[in-house]
C-alpha cells in the first residue's frame, strides 16, 4: 500500500507516514521526512525556540522540584522567552549573538530553587551557558565577566523585577552564600 505526501507528492509505502488517529487511514498527510524538515523549520523561528525552551524548562523544573522537595514558581509566558532570546547579545559576556546561538539561562538555578520567571531568566550564548551551569551568577561574574556587563546584567535583570540594583546584588550574594554552605557541609 502507498500514499502521496501533501508536501512533497511523492508516492511513498504506508510505513514512511506517522500516526494520526485523526485522519481516515489514521496517517499524517505528510511523510516522516517532510514531517521533520517541518518541524526543524519551525524549531528556528522565535516562536519555535521559545516553546521548545519551555518545554525543556519544564521538565528540568520537575526533576529540580524533586531533588530540593518544594515547588518552583513558573509564570514565563512563551512571549517572554522570544523577548529575552531577541535581546542579541549574551548577558554575562554582551558578545553579539545571533538568533539561533541564543540560549536561555536561570540567574538563579532550578537546582537551587531558582524560579522560572521572567526576572530570573536572561539570554546567554551557549558557552556562558553550559559554563555557569548551576552556579551562582554572582560568582560566574566575577571569575568571567567584565565589570561593564556585570552591571548592565545586573540593570537588566532590575528593570525587569522593578527592582533596585542594590536589592538584585543582594539577592545574588544570598544565593552565593548558600552554594557555598552547600559545598563546604557536602565536602
């Protein structure tokens, strides 16, 4: 048995369609190829990147919420997401990034009770990313950041809680002080 695929009309076996109990012969109209192609089209847009961010947030919060027993706060919106990723530049080094180098990253970490929220979040380049990984941003500015991008992330992340810089600082020297009681109590 055969179909014709809506995207790319070529005939092809029943076994090169995904299933769909929506449709009459419970098959996608389109093949597994064009389905994927579809899919990594969409996965580049600011939409696409930003659910596919939340998505993985989501399930990242539930393990976090696991580990340290209590819940975390989610109230990120997808728009949210697509702001912070079009900002252009990394926060913690302001290299200049392009849309699909743009990562979101928790100031605070999911790890150590860190909410998902817009005030927590900030674009990062995937190698500031994946080298702050858990750790404070406080002490991940310190050891990589310039003083002049410390303090612009610092504003950004003030004006976004409608907070004062001074109370954001200190909210980072309390998370740096507890990674630190926990290192030092697990060592």
């Amino acid at each position: 048995m055969t179909k014709t695929c809506a995207r790319c009309h070529v005939t092809k076996p029943l076994s090169e369609f995904s299933k769909n109990r929506k449709h009459k012969d419970s098959l996608r109209n389109d093949c597994k190829v064009c389905q994927s192609e579809a899919k990594r089209k969409y996965l580049r847009t600011y939409t696409g990147k930003a659910k596919n961010a939340q998505t993985f947030a989501k399930y990242r919060r539930k393990r976090a919420e696991k580990a340290i027993g209590q819940p975390i706060k989610c109230d990120l919106t997808s728009h949210q997401v697509s702001f912070i990723l079009s900002e252009g530049s990394c926060g913690y080094c302001q290299k200049p990034l392009e849309y699909a180098e743009a990562t979101v990253d928790h100031v605070i970490p999911h790890a150590r009770g860190g909410y998902n929220t817009f005030d927590n979040v900030v674009c990062a380049c995937s190698s500031c990313n994946a080298t702050k990984r858990d750790r404070p941003a406080l002490l991940f500015m310190l050891q990589s950041c310039s003083p002049h991008a410390s303090k612009r992330l610092l504003e950004r992340l003030a004006l976004r809680s409608g907070s004062d810089v001074t109370e954001i600082y200190a909210g980072l020297v309390v998370d740096a002080h507890a990674y630190f009681e926990q290192v030092t109590s697990d060592a």
